[in-house]
C-alpha cells in the first residue's frame, strides 16, 4: 500500500460510521458518503454484546445506557420441540448485555459521532462508479440528492461500507456468492403492548420456529415489539398468491403461529408492514490493493442469531485498526489486509456454521450446543459447556476474545469444514448445493495470521502476538 493519509468511505450504516470515526481519532483524513439523510429507517434492532466493546471505544455506551435503548440480556429460543434460554448477564457477567435499538436513532447516533471525531460526513451523497487502475479504486463518480455527477478522486484508500446494495462487489468485483440455504424472505411490522415468552431475561428477543420459517419478537424501548416472520421464499410465494396486500399477507403468518399469536394476544398493530429478501452471500474476498468491504457489503447472514451489527462493528474495527497500523507504517499493507481478511472471515465463517446447523430439522438443542462448543473450544470441548459457547458466540465475544488475544483454538480450516458440513446436512433432500467455495478455494492461512492481534492501547492498531497463538 502507497502511504495512507486520505480514506474515502462508502456509507454511513454501523459498519462506515464505525470505521471512520475511529481512523479519524487516529489523524487520519477521513471523508464518509451516505446517500440518504439521516434519521432513515432501518432493519437490525437486536444487538449483541460484543457491539457494546465497540461502543466503549467510540464513547458511546453510556449514551445509550442513559436513555431510548431498550437494555437487552439475552433470549429465548422456542425452536422445534425444544426452548432455551441465553441469558449473557447471568452466564458472564451483569456488565454483559446490549440492546434493542430504534436504527434510525441508533444509526444517527453512530453517524453524528464520526462527525463530532473529525470525519467529513456529506449526507445525501450516492457513490455510483469506481474506476480502479491496476486493481486499485482511484475515483469515484458520485451525485447529491439525484443531482449532476461529480468525481472524488483525492483518496488513498476506499472503504466499501454500502450495505447489501454492495457497491464494490456486485457493480465492478462480480464476486458476490448467495447461499443456497438461506434464500428467505422477511416480512415484519410493529405492534404496542405485545407480550414476551416467560423466563425471558430483561429485554430479550424471542425467536420461535414454525413451518413456515420463524419469528422475531424484539421489544423497543418506546413501548413498539418488532414482529417479523423469516421464511424461504417458495413458502412465502405460496402464501403471497392467496394475499392482496403485504399487511394481510403478514396478518395470515402472524395467525399461522399459536405461540406468536398469544404474544399479541393483547397487542395492537401499528401500520405498516415491511418486506425485505434476506438472502445470505459472502463477496470471495473482502479486500483488495486499496479496499476493503466492511460490514453487509462483504458478507452477509440470515438474521436468525441477530449477528448482522456486531459482523459490522466488528469487521469496522478491525478495518479500521489494520489501516490505521499500515499508516503508521507498523504493518505491511499485505499485512493489513490479510489481518483484516482473516478475522472477518473467521467470524462470519463460525457464525454460518451455527446458523446452519439451526436450519437442519433433525438438530436438537444438544447438537446446537455441541455445535457451538466445537466452534469455541475445537478439540478442548468436553460436551458438557451447556448453553455457554452458544451463548458466547451469539453475544459476538468469541471474536473479539480471538482477535485481541491471537487466540484461535480452532483452526479456520475446522470452521470451514464444520460449516461445510452442516449446510450439507441441512439441505439433504433439498434441491440445492451448498457452495462455500469462496471460503474453501481461498482458505486462511492460520500459521500466517495467528499470530497478530488488535490492540487498542496505547492505539488502535495491530501488534505482534506474544503468545503461541494456540
Ligand atoms: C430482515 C432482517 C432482520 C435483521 N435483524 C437484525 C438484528 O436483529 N440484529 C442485527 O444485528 N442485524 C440484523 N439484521 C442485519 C443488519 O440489518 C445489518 O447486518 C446491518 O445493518 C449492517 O450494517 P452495515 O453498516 O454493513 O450496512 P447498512 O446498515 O445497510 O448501512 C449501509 C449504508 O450505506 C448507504 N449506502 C448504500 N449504498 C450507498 C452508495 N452507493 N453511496 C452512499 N451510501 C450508500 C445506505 O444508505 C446505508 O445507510 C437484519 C437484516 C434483515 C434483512
């Protein structure tokens, strides 16, 4: 990489503003582009602990402590035949919890902070092109608010953190893959008044299969519960055709589940309905000479395990603590790229895994655990962990504890076969294939990147690893 002073940044969703703002406390120049005007609506209220580290860095936590986020410590999962809770403050800790956020409030939070930390944020700004010369992204036309198009070419280096339009991968890369297993559609809207299941920890999201896909329960601190329903898109096709409307079509589902339809037993329905395809797919790589895709522009996963915010937090972190080392000419920009690459993949790799093996019927509540515990501990793993290695990747702590440790105790290629593995088993007697080539053609060098770790103090930055990595 040529020396990095300019960074240009590609959308203002959790994954931009978090890296932005903390390449600009670390004096870079950083310039950001949203192209709505916020507050916008968005979808991902339900958020993992891992995300309030993050906070913490960016001294937000305590803002949203104070007031207007719903505290959240964990959840309950009516999945099959089985029900478990996960509830974070009771297994790690009472300081392990996080929230339930409106995102429009949310997401200006993050944003009016990169601003107040030095970021140039232009609101209104759509990126349209990226030329690259040599791989490498030099300028970029843009418009504001539909207007005559101009070019930003004064950057050393693009972050891609457009969300799942993904500028870089599906408009100039070509590299976006879907996932066969998870061609869903979601639909949802909110209700006043909604009831939860009982044992469920304070301010938890409830998540209850049906035949039909499953349901989100997730109650927001005005009073408001999320209710969406997640299910392949053939069914919702059928039960599409028999509707006029989305909002009858939603009605219906909500009707089709006892269990949901005793949680709004006494609700009132707040108009209007919301329909969005949530297929999942992985980019083959999230970096390149002079970029990096952060947050859903790289990778995205079906929201069962409400992991879609800490994968954005989480991969602007360690974008932005890469970059900011490669400035500072503490890494090779190879280096940079590849730590990045790494632990991005890493966690979007272990969480697919655990998805998948959600999605196969004959799974119980046993196999997920013993799923979990294999994707935390590898080989250490006894069987007997109980809920908490589900509950410890779901809070998003299983990455960051690997990327500020150096500590992979299983091995990348363990995780790729695992997730292999359950999609396989998941799909048997469907028509599709499961297609990780992405991860499997280009596998992760452990014994390269073991070895390095994100650092925070006395900067942000990476550092080399003390230990054995083991
Ligand atoms: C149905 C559903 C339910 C979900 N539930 C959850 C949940 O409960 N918990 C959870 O953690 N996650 C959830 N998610 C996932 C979550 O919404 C995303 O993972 C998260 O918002 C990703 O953040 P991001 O910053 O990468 O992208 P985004 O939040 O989408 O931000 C991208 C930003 O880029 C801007 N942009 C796009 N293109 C351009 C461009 N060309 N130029 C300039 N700006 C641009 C957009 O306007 C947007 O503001 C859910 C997703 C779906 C679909």
């Amino acid at each position: 990489m040529a020396p990095l002073r300019k960074i240009l940044v590609i959308g203002g969703g959790p994954a931009g503003s978090v890296t932005a703002t903390l390449l600009a406390r670390e004096g870079l120049d950083v310039h950001l582009l949203e192209r709505e005007h916020f507050p916008r609506y968005h979808i991902g209220e339900s958020l993992t602990p891992s995300t309030r580290t993050v906070l913490d860095l960016l001294g937000l936590s305590g803002r949203l402590d104070a007031g207007g986020f719903q505290i959240k410590r964990g959840g309950v999962f009516r999945w099959g035949s089985d029900e478990w809770v996960v509830d974070w403050s009771k297994l790690f800790g009472p300081q392990v919890c996080s929230w339930q956020v409106d995102r429009a409030a949310f997401d200006q939070l993050l944003l009016e902070n990169a601003e107040a930390s030095g970021v140039t944020v232009d609101q209104g700004v759509a990126a349209r092109n990226v030329v690259f010369d040599s791989g490498r992204p030099v300028s970029v036309t843009c418009t504001r608010d539909r207007g005559e198009p101009f070019v930003i070419d004064d950057f050393d280096f693009l972050v891609d953190a457009s969300g799942r339009s993904g500028l870089l991968s599906t408009r100039h890369l070509g590299n976006r893959r879907p996932h066969p297993l998870f061609r869903n559609v979601a639909i949802w809207g909110y209700w006043a008044n909604a009831g939860q299941l009982p044992l469920t920890p304070e301010g938890g999201i409830n998540v209850i299969s049906s035949p039909d896909g499953w349901y989100w329960i997730i109650p927001l601190a005005d009073g408001r519960t999320s209710v969406g329903l997640v299910s392949p898109k053939d069914v919702f096709a059928r039960h599409r055709s028999r509707h006029s409307s989305p909002e009858e079509l939603y009605h219906a589902l909500i009707g089709r589940s006892a269990a949901v339809g005793d949680l709004l037993r006494e609700a009132e329905f707040r108009p209007a309905v919301r329909v969005e395809t949530d297929y999942s797919y992985t980019a083959d790589a999230f970096s390149g000479p002079g970029h990096m895709l952060v947050g859903d522009a790289a990778c995205f996963l079906d929201p069962l395990l409400s992991t879609g915010v800490h994968l954005a937090m989480y991969s602007g972190l360690t974008a932005a603590a890469s970059i900011a080392a490669n400035a500072r000419g503490e890494v090779t920009g190879q280096e940079a790229l590849g730590f990045f690459e790494y632990t991005y993949r890493r966690a979007y790799t272990r969480l697919l895994a655990l998805v998948s093996s959600m999605y196969d019927d004959y799974d119980t509540k046993e196999d997920f655990f013993w799923t979990a515990e294999r994707l935390v501990h590898g080989d250490h793993g006894a069987g007997r962990s109980g809920a908490a290695p589900f509950g410890e990747i779901i809070a998003g702590l299983s990455d960051l504890r690997e990327a500020t440790v150096s500590s992979t105790r299983v091995l990348t290629e363990r995780l790729t076969d695992e997730a292999f593995r359950v999609q396989r088993r998941a799909m048997a007697g469907g028509t599709g294939r499961p297609d990780l080539a992405p991860l499997r053609e280009s596998p992760l060098d452990d014994n390269e990147w073991r070895g390095w770790q994100l650092v925070t103090e006395p900067r942000l930055g990476l550092a080399r690893s003390e230990g054995d990595g083991k």
